[in-house]
C-alpha cells in the first residue's frame, strides 16, 4: 500500500504543473539569402560553385566552394592544381 501512495506522490505534481510549462515562442529572423554565402581563401570570397586551389597535407588540391548542412565550406577533390 505504501508504494502505491509513492507513486501517487510522485504522479500528482507533475500532472499538476503541465499547463504551467512555458509554450514555445516562434522566432521571427530576418529574411537570408542562401545565395549571399560565400566561401573564404586567400582573403577572397568565392561564391558556391567556384574552384580554387587550396594548400593540403597532401599538396596544392583543387577545393570547390559548397553549402553543407547550413555551412559554406571547401569541398577539397584529389584532383591536383593545374600548374600555370
């Protein structure tokens, strides 16, 4: 009988207090342009789509600008820089 009042106890509290929980407020942020991302090398700014040629472990790699999962980044291939 004993745990059954626990259990009680236990249950009428938070029963008691789910209306009082706060309601998620929906944020309102500004209009972005995904288009207006860009990538950064060398003090530039590359658009999504650009290559450039980027310094790796491995050597001079050729690096194409990307949106991966909200966030512009290099995309680094094996592919060698062209040497000029």
């Amino acid at each position: 009988m004993r745990s059954v009042v626990v259990v009680l106890g236990l249950m009428v509290p938070l029963s008691a207090g789910a209306h009082e929980r706060p309601v998620p407020q929906t944020v309102q942020l500004p209009d972005h342009n995904p288009l207006d991302c860009y990538c950064r090398a060398g003090g530039k700014r590359f658009a999504p789509g650009e290559k450039v040629c980027l310094r790796t472990a491995e050597g001079p790699r050729l690096a194409q600008c990307r949106m991966e999962i909200n966030v512009m980044s290099w995309g680094v291939t094996e592919v060698p820089c062209p040497e000029s």
